[in-house]
C-alpha cells in the first residue's frame, strides 16, 4: 500500500490520510506481534492501583532530538521504559530504577527525520546556504551541533525553515518509512497487563513561537494505525485541522483518538483563550469541540510547570513552582511575555475561564483533567531528580549543564537550571491496557506528579462521613460518588471530598493535601481559594493568618540527601466545602506536597563538586494535581 502521496494542502492531507487509506489485510509480522490469545488481562471492577508512564518522549526520529546528538530508537526508548540499561549518546549507562507502566513514543509529525537527512546529506548536493551551514554545524563538536540544533528549532518555531528542508515529497516518504518502523516497534514491546506501549505523535503548532503544542494518541493497534501518517501542523492557524484528522480517523475506522496539550506556558496567552477561531466569543459547538478531542493537559514536564503562577494565585503561596524562566516568553522567546498573556497559559485560570464560558454558553471547553510527562528529547523517559539525563542529549549530566544558556543570542535567555526534572502521567486504569489506560484519560480519572509516584485518591459527593475510612471507603466512593474527573450536580448543601494521598514507596514522606477550588461568584466574577485540609503533625502544625506553618526541611545539601524524619507516609480526610452556596457552580482538584528533597541541581553539584549558577534552586518540595472534579 502506497501512502508516499503529495498532497496540494494539509486539509486535503487530513482527509485523505484516513479516507483513502484502506485497512490492510493482517500480515504474518502483524500476526506475530500479536498478543497471545492466552495471555489473558485481569481488569478490575474499579481502579485498584495507579499506573505510572509518559506520554511525550522523544527518539532519534524527531529533527531537533537528532540535531542534539540522540541517536536512541524507538526500540531503545521502549526497552528503557521496561526496566533495560541502554547506553546514551555520550556513553553513559542510563537505567530505570523503577520500570514505567506505560509510554507513548510522542515524535514530532513536522519534518520527522529532516535532520537525519540533513546530517547525512553531502555540502556539495546542497544549494541553499542556511541548509549548508546547518549540515556543517551538525557535524561539528557537541556545542556547535547544539547551537545548530537551537537555530533549527528556533525557525521552525517561528515559521522560518528553509523549504528544501520540507519538501512534501521529502518529507512524505520520510514520514512513511519513520511511522511504519515506529508502529513495529510499539507492538513489538507492547505486553498487555504488564506494559503498555501506545502509538502516538506531537503536534508541534507554533504560532510566530507561540507554542500550541499537542501529543496524539490513539487507542487502538497497528492495523488502524497503519491507515493513517502523523498529521503535519504547518500551515495550520490552530488546532481545528488536526480536530478535522482525528474526526475523519475515528469516522473512517471506528478507532478513538485524543489529544494533550502541553507548554501552554509557553504560549504567550493563546492557549486558554475565551475566544474562537474567527475572533468573537468562544460558541456552543466550539467548546463542544475542543473538550471532546483533549479532555486532559499536561500540567507539568521539563520546560516548566502549567499549574498556576504567582502573578494570577497571589495568596498561593507554592503557585511559582517550575515557573522561573519559562514566564519569559514564547518558547524561542522571539516575544516576551507580558502580564496580560498569563491568564491563557495556567491551568487554574483556564479551569475558572471555562466556567465562564459555560455559564455563557452551556458548555465548558476546559473541563480538563491532568497528567505530567517528561518531554524528553534523549529517549531516556526520566523523571527522577537523582537520575536526570537531560531534556536533550547534548543536556546528559556534566559540570556545566546547569550553566548552559537554553536561548543562545537571547537577553532574557533561559537557564539551564530552570529545567524540570520532568513529570509522569498517573492514571487510574482498571488494567495495564491500552484500552483501559485511553478510557482512563477520557474520563480525566488521572493526575500530575512532577516524578513522584505517590498515590492519590479524590472522590467527590453528598453524604460521605469522617467515618468512613473505617469501610471499603474506595468501593463506597465510586458507588455513592464520583472520583477525580467527574461531575456532581449542584445541590442545597455543600459537597465533601474523601481524599487520601500515600508516599512514594521509594520517595519523600508527606507535607500536606491542599483543595483548590475555583468558581464564580454572585457578580459573575471568577474566584479562587486554596484550602489545607489533611497535614501532617496537626498537632505541631497550626494554621495562622491564613497560612499552615511549615512542614520543616531536613535536605542535607552537602550529601544531597534528606530524612523522612518529618512528614506522613498518609494523609487522608473527609472534607466539606465551608464556603459553598447551594447552586453554587465550581471545580475542586487536590494538590499534594512532599516534604523538601534535594532536586537534580544539588545531586550535579555533588558529583561533579561544581558551583551552582547564581539563583538555582537546590531544593524543592515535589508535588501532584488531581484532575478537577466539577460541581453544577
């Protein structure tokens, strides 16, 4: 079946990559790769444990990643994520101390493998200079095909990449061959109850750098993936093509798809808007829309966290967390950021912008959910602080990294400090499977950590009392309520929340549960307020002019190490909403911190006895967000 087909623009692409592509007939590969009938998968009748993955990671096939130095497969990074050693780009030995439960291989649909092309193109078959001095740079040392590599990105974003470089025939074949390959890969590591590998692609949309960046992913195996390529975002002015290739996907195969959002920090205000495509407010059929294609977010990974910001929660008194340096501006910081584009970049204030629209329109458009991943650029899908390789591998642990100058030629450059050491995706699936993970994510019943994997349980509803943690206070919940992403509707009294939040197994024991509750008040005007209500030591620990005193900090930055000598292994209470009106209509989601850990910073300055820049941060209190559950 040939798919190398030349398309005259990405709306004809959109629909012709699924309308005319027909479903193959199984080959003996196909049928190989499938999974053994007598393999069979225990799915529970409710969520019993969470699974930990990440849905963006990034191999050698994406054109920056190469450009960096990634020379990891696809292969590589599903090995990885099970639990393997696999050796990085610089020779370092990278491995998992804790194996993922799920990963979806997230490379960019734009100018997939471009770069390899490049690097492996003669000068002398080159005509256009920039193309010429880009292949050089690739091969010069690592700081030269790094500042390459950040030229590369930095046009792309913006919209400047020469065109020999995306020639559609080029780029057609290309994409053909990388997808095909990738989609063997992904089946070939996929193992029902025990890991999940899922297909997927990034949709990198930037607008004049202004990031609208989404994963794909699809619920479905290689013969509905092999009918379609990873949809291109150039020539795109926002996400409505895409919307338009994942309906005419699931209309042409009876497939599911969604699509995560990710870097709305980085979006300069467009992300969260309170308008449509055409300018005038936001319509019925276009919040319908939007929420039914990216029912969650990615609230936190590498380049910063999309929670919330000081300047928009100023009684928030952790609403900075991930934010220094990415607040900038866009993501090539070819625009700064201003105060009045905050408000379309956070989640919070997105979650309280959709309650506006639908108290206008009858339908929410941000009724989203959320999960953390990593963004990482290197194949390696890390996210502990004690174990971080980098965003990209010209990033893998050294003296200087911590030093390196993210926006090179930029005044307001980023720092390489300023880096996360990434996020998981947590979802509260009822198996290790693709279809139950996917499920998952459509009824939002996920949540953020920013690498940890502790577990946390919400359930929203009427007449929980403190008692019932004396039950099957989980089976109770779901039966009687509703868990992390769901619906309540208004009543006369106010609503209780059973929450309940269990360390790490191998991390940091427990500072507090906070409830952010957003909603809208008797003027129409959005409101917010953060609540404590389960910390540990209550009897030490007291709330004073609005503010819980402080759980303690026991990190030894000399040993990059702390103590679970403060802190909980649980928290966990029944809360009743003090504050609410009957009718009242708001979101409430569950923020969980640890107690202080050194971050990856402090484990660099051990072990290559280097000096930290001025301004980083040493130290930190990880944390999780639930997704949102809604009341009205």
């Amino acid at each position: 079946m040939n798919r190398s087909i030349l398309f005259p623009s990405l709306a004809a692409f959109a629909i012709a990559a699924v309308a005319l592509l027909s479903l193959p007939a199984e080959t003996p590969a196909t049928a190989a790769a499938a999974v053994d009938p007598a393999h069979q998968v225990t799915t529970t009748a409710y969520p019993e444990t969470p699974l930990f993955g990440d849905t963006h990671l990034h191999t050698t096939n994406s054109f920056d990643a190469f450009g960096a130095g990634n020379r990891l497969t696809p292969d590589d990074a599903l090995r990885f994520a099970r639990g393997n050693a696999v050796t990085t780009a610089s020779g370092m030995t990278a491995k998992l101390a804790r194996p993922l439960d799920f990963l979806v291989i997230a490379d960019h649909s734009d100018a997939i493998g471009v770069t390899t092309d490049l690097y492996n193109t003669a000068e002398a078959d080159l005509s256009d200079p920039v193309l010429k001095r880009w292949r050089n740079m690739l091969h010069g040392d690592q700081q030269t095909a790094y500042l390459g590599t950040r030229e590369i990105i930095a046009a792309f974003q913006s919209g400047k990449i020469p065109q020999d470089l995306i020639r559609p025939d080029r780029v057609a074949a290309m994409t053909q061959r990388i997808w095909d390959a990738q989609i063997a890969s992904v089946e070939r590591y996929n193992e029902p109850g025990k890991f999940t590998a899922l297909h997927g692609f990034e949709f990198s949309l930037s607008i004049k750098g202004n990031s609208l960046h989404r994963n794909v992913i699809f619920r479905d195996g290689a013969d509905k993936a092999r009918t379609i390529l990873p949809f291109p975002s150039q020539g795109s002015s926002g996400p409505e093509p895409l919307w338009a290739f994942m309906e005419a996907y699931e209309k042409a195969t009876s497939g599911k798809v969604l699509a995560i959002p990710h870097n709305s920090n980085l979006s300069n205000g467009m992300f969260f808007g309170l308008t449509g495509p055409d300018g005038g407010p936001m319509s019925a059929e276009q919040a319908r829309r939007r929420i039914a294609r990216e029912p969650i977010i990615e609230a936190t990974q590498f380049k910063g966290d999309s929670e919330s910001h000081s300047a928009l929660s100023r009684n928030d008194e952790f609403a900075d967390f991930g934010d220094a340096g990415w607040e900038n501006g866009n993501a090539p910081l070819s625009q700064l950021k201003k105060p009045e584009m905050l408000a379309g970049e956070y989640a919070r204030e997105a979650l309280k912008r959709g309650l506006q629209i639908q108290q206008r329109t009858g339908v929410n458009p941000y009724a989203f959910g959320m999960i953390g991943s990593t963004d990482s650029h290197t194949g390696l899908s890390t996210s502990e602080e004690n174990n971080f390789f980098g965003k990209f591998s010209s990033d893998e642990p050294s003296a200087s990294r911590m030093h390196s100058i993210v926006n090179p030629g930029i005044a307001a450059t980023r720092i390489g400090h300023q880096y996360l050491a990434g996020g998981l995706a947590a979802v509260w699936a009822t198996a290790n499977t693709r279809a139950a993970i996917f499920d998952a994510m459509m009824r939002r019943e996920v949540y953020a950590t920013t690498g940890t994997r502790m577990s946390v349980r919400l359930f929203g509803g009427w007449n929980f009392a403190p008692s019932i943690f004396s039950a099957d206070w989980v089976k109770i919940g779901y039966q009687h309520g509703v868990p992390m992403g769901g619906n309540l509707t208004a009543g006369k009294r106010a609503p209780r929340f059973i929450v309940q939040a269990l360390k790490d197994p191998m991390g940091a024991n427990l500072d507090r549960i906070q409830i952010v509750k957003g909603w809208i008040d008797a003027e129409g005007v959005t409101q917010e307020k953060v609540f404590d209500v389960v910390w540990s030591a209550p009897k030490k620990r007291k709330i004073t002019n609005g503010r819980l005193t402080p759980v303690g900090d026991t990190v030894d930055l000399a040993t990059a190490t702390y103590a679970n000598s403060i802190g909980a292994a649980e928290l966990r209470n029944v809360w009743r909403d003090p504050e609410y009106r009957p009718g009242q209509k708001a979101f409430y989601y569950a923020r969980v911190l640890e107690i202080p850990t050194p971050r990856w910073t402090a484990f660099d300055v051990l072990r290559f006895k280097a000096k930290p820049p001025a301004g980083a941060k040493l130290k930190d209190q990880e944390r999780a967000y639930t997704s949102p559950i809604w009341v009205g």
